[in-house]
C-alpha cells in the first residue's frame, strides 16, 4: 500500500519551506525603508548619515482609523485603491509592541477590548524606538507615514516617518 502524500517526511519539510518564503516575504521588506525621524517627514539626514533628495514636502491625508478600517472590511480592493502607497496621518491607540523594535500595532481610540481591527506600523529608525520606548500599550499615538501594503487578511502596514 502507497504512503499517503501528507505521511511522507519530505512533505512536511516542503511544506515548512514554502510557509517561511511565504510569510518572510510578506513581513520582510515592509520595515526595511530609509527613515527621517519624528517630525515634518521632509527631513534630509537620517542615521546613516547623509542623504541627497529634493526638499519636496509631503503632504499627509489626515485619516479616521476606524474609517479606514470600515472601507478595508467593506472592499478592499477599493480601499487598496484609495491607500495604497498614500501618505497618511491616523491617530490611535497602542494595541502591540514587537519584541525586536520593528512595529508597534496600533487601532482605533474607541476600540474595545476584543478588537483585532489593527495597522501594522513598522519603525524606520532609533529616534522612533527611543520615542515608542515610552510608550505603553493604550497609549495614544499620531502617526504620519505610508501606507506600504494592505490585506483583507493582514490589514494595513504603514512606514512611519513621523511619530506623536
């Protein structure tokens, strides 16, 4: 009698493989850009020195979390559409710190206890770490940056640049 293919060894090593590529490069790249720093996000020296970019100022959308939250469970599609690689400004509430300092979630101010409705905002820089530091879980933040990636499952990441 034939093993089943799930029963084999060599399945499973596959399969483990395939799910680290597949969740690495889902979560890999999203903390990985440049950053300025709390503040205007038009900033033209970051940690690693200089860096030469046009002074072009950004301007933030200034958004309602929980709206944008609402327009992703209502169709993301639209609201891939409508965020996607934009600059934002959001104001929440602080639901998760990463252990390594790459991200803290954060969601709506008015969210209750048994929400799971968060963005994924990933720290570009120490001046950002040292400001998250003292910071604790329900503490309200302003974040301004941008929107990198969205997901019906995983929601929104978002770079930040600027941090209140």
């Amino acid at each position: 009698m034939k093993k089943k293919l799930y029963k084999r060894w060599w399945f499973w090593v596959i399969l483990g493989v395939v799910s680290v590529g597949i969740i690495g490069s889902a979560f890999g790249g999203a903390g990985n850009s440049e950053g300025t720093g709390i503040g205007s996000g038009s900033g033209t020296e970051d940690s690693g020195g200089s860096r030469n970019n046009m002074t072009t100022e950004k301007s933030y959308q200034k958004v309602d979390l929980q709206t944008m939250l609402d327009e992703l469970h209502e169709n993301a599609l639209r609201a891939e559409s409508k965020y996607q690689n934009a600059y934002v400004e959001i104001t929440g509430k602080i639901s998760n710190f990463d252990s390594d300092g790459s991200y803290i979630a954060i969601e709506p101010v008015a969210a209750d206890e048994w929400n799971f409705d968060t963005v994924m905002c990933y720290i570009k820089n120490d001046t950002q770490k040292s400001f998250i530091l003292e910071k604790s879980v329900g503490d309200q933040v302003t974040i301004k940056g941008e929107i990198t990636s969205i997901g019906e499952i995983l929601g929104y990441s978002l770079n930040i640049e600027a941090i209140s």
